[in-house]
C-alpha cells in the first residue's frame, strides 16, 4: 500500500487508524439501527481528522468502532498497522490503555477521585511508576491551566475545566491516537474556545487527533474534515494548506487569550 507520508527511501509508515468497510447495526428496541454501513478510512499519523454531521447519522458509533468500545457486525479495522477488529475486551482494554486516548462529551471522570487521582490513573493501570505518574500529571495540568487544582474533586470544577482534566487524563500515557466525541459539547463558548485552543496546540506537537463534533468552528481546527452522513462518509475534505503556518500548525486565527 503506498502511504503518502513514507519517507523517501525508506519504509512505509503505517497509517494510524485504516478501516474497511466498517459496518454496526444497533438492536434496541425498535427496528434495527443501520448506524455505520460500511466505512473505509484511513488516518495518517499527525492528522487532525473532524467528523460531522448531523445527529443519528452514526458518528459517535464509528468512533466507538475505532477505540474497540463497540464490536463491528463486520469490516476490517488496523491501529498502527495491526489487525485489531477481531480483539477480544481484554487485548483492547490493554491497546486503549496504552495507544489510545478517548474523550468523551460528559467528561467521564471518576467523580470520588480527585483531579490528580482520574489523571494519574490510567498512567499507573499502563505500568507507569508512581513518581512518573505524578510528573506527567504536574506536567499536564499546568500545561492545561489547572495547575493547583489536583486536590479537586471533579464536581468542584467547571465544565471547561472539567473537560480539560479529561483531555489531561486521555493524553497521560502520550497515546498515539487521540479520539474525542464531541469534547466540547456541553461548553459554552469560551470552554470551547479553550478545548479548541489546547486541542490545536497538542496537535501541531503531532498529536494525532480523530474529533467528532457538530461545531464548525471546531471543525475548522482540523486539517482534515469527513461529513458523515446515514451511517457513510458522504465528503472526505482535505482543508487548504494556506490556512496552516509553514510548520504545520494552526495559525494564529486560534491564538486566544485566557
Ligand atoms: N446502543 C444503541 N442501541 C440502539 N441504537 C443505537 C445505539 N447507539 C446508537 N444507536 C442509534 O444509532 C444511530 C447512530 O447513533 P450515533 O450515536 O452513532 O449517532 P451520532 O451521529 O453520534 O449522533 P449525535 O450527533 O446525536 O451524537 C442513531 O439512530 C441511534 O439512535
Ligand atoms: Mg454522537
């Protein structure tokens, strides 16, 4: 397979995320959901890849797809080159652990830890030892702006905040894939703004990022934005180089003040 990214005379790297024909039906308690029908994607590392598209149209599902927390009804799915779809929970709860970091809408923290405790966590459930656990989590939450906030509880924080723990908290063991559904979604404008913002800088570090959200503001962060339409990718848009400073990065248009 050719991969635009490999370097000149060397080997082929490896997308991050490569899907075919992807598919999951949901039985609830209606008519089956023909949520994903039948996906082909292909993530390279570094990109800054956004998902839209209107509500039910399956996007969060896709993305449950791709972090192993659904199963496809059928359809091949690669991480880093490896054949992951047919994992059982256990060797996916080891990958996710240690290659994949999720975000999820609703913040998802252990509401009974506290903010250094839901960080520190997945660092040490991945074998890190307590003292490096520690020096990433410091690491992180001054990076994101909470810095004297690790004794919090979690319900003692904003929603931004809130949000921002949980960005801290998938990015602690420096996973090679980043998801995020909806990781702004219940923020105001200035959360997202900040979401945006520490999103955007993770990313022009290389950080690759798989976002799902409804905001085009959002959206136009990406390098990258696939609308996703009745459970199928309907456009697959490459944004315009012009838009990035020469390194890569987003310019200075998402520069904001605290
Ligand atoms: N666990 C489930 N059981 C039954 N149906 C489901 C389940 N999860 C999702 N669905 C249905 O599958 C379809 C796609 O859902 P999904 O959550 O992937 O959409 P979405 O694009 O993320 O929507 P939104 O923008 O509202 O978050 C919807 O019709 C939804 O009702
Ligand atoms: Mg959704």
């Amino acid at each position: 397979m050719s991969d635009p990214t490999a370097p000149s005379g060397g080997a082929a790297v490896a997308p991050i995320v490569r899907a075919e024909g992807l598919t999951k039906t949901h039985h609830g308690e209606g008519a089956p959901v023909h949520a994903v029908r039948g996906v082909d994607l292909t993530v390279r590392p570094g990109e800054f890849v956004a998902v839209t598209g209107p509500s039910g149209a399956g996007k969060s599902t896709l993305l449950h797809l791709i972090g192993g927390l659904q199963r496809p009804d059928s359809g091949k799915l690669w991480l880093d080159g490896q054949r992951v779809d047919e994992y059982r929970e256990a060797r996916w709860a080891v990958l996710r652990r240690r290659r994949i970091g999720v975000v999820f809408q609703f913040f998802n923290l252990v509401s009974n830890l506290t903010v250094a405790d839901n960080v520190e966590l997945p660092a040490l459930l991945a074998g890190a030892s307590p003292r490096a656990a520690r020096e990433s989590r410091a690491e992180l939450l001054a990076e994101l702006g909470l810095e004297g906030r690790d004794k919090s509880m979690p319900g003692e924080l904003s929603g931004g905040e809130q949000q921002r723990v949980a960005l801290a908290r998938a990015l602690v063991n420096h996973p090679a894939l980043l998801l995020a559904d909806e990781p702004a979604g219940s923020l105001d404008s200035k959360g997202t703004r900040e979401v945006l913002r520490l999103l955007s800088r993770f990313h022009q570090r290389g950080q690759t990022i798989l976002m799902v959200t409804h905001d085009a503001r959002m959206a136009s962060a990406a390098d990258r934005v696939i609308s996703f339409f009745d459970g199928r990718i309907a456009d697959d848009a490459e944004l315009g180089a012009g838009r990035r400073s020469p390194s890569g990065g987003v310019s200075g248009v998402l520069e904001l003040k605290e």
